[in-house]
C-alpha cells in the first residue's frame, strides 16, 4: 500500500491506442454480400424469414388501447370492492 505524499505528483498513466487499419472498400463489399445473401435467403446456411408480420403494426393502437381499457376496469373494480368493504365495517361495526 502507498503512502499518499504531498511533495510528489503521480505519473501519468500510459495510453495504450493502437490504430486500425479502415479498408472502406472491403466494408462496402461486405454489406453487398451481406444484402445479397438477404435477398436471396440465405444466411449461414439457414433461410432468411422476416421478422416482421403482415398486419402486426396495424394492430398494435387497438391492442394497447384494449390493454390499457382492461387495467383501468380491473382498477376501477378494485377500488369499488375496497370502497364497499370500508364501508361495510365502517356501516357494521
């Protein structure tokens, strides 16, 4: 363990950055093969199948909407049964 020293400032620690060699070329030549073999179907031996549904977005508002309808009613219900039991005891006892 060091002992702090008010007299002596720290080294400046190394900064190890190794360039890399950019080949913009190759880069191009790999997203073309990569949107060819897209196109085509074929992807590390398997066949391309999209992830996407026909009509998927389409009903993606009404569900939310139906799942946001459905929480506010079982909110509502809730806080009806609460409401009923406290008055219940309050009424009651």
């Amino acid at each position: 363990m060091a002992i702090p020293s008010f007299f002596r400032t720290q080294k400046p620690k190394p900064f190890n950055y190794v360039p890399r060699y950019y080949d913009e070329q190759k880069e191009q030549l790999d997203e073309r093969i990569r949107d060819i073999e897209r196109e085509m179907g074929v992807k590390d031996g398997k066949t391309y199948r999209p992830t996407i549904r026909k009509g998927h977005m389409s009903n993606y508002f009404r569900r939310k909407q139906r799942k946001k309808q459905q929480q506010s009613n079982i909110r509502l219900i809730v806080i009806i049964v609460i409401l009923c039991l406290i008055s219940y005891y309050l009424f009651f006892y």
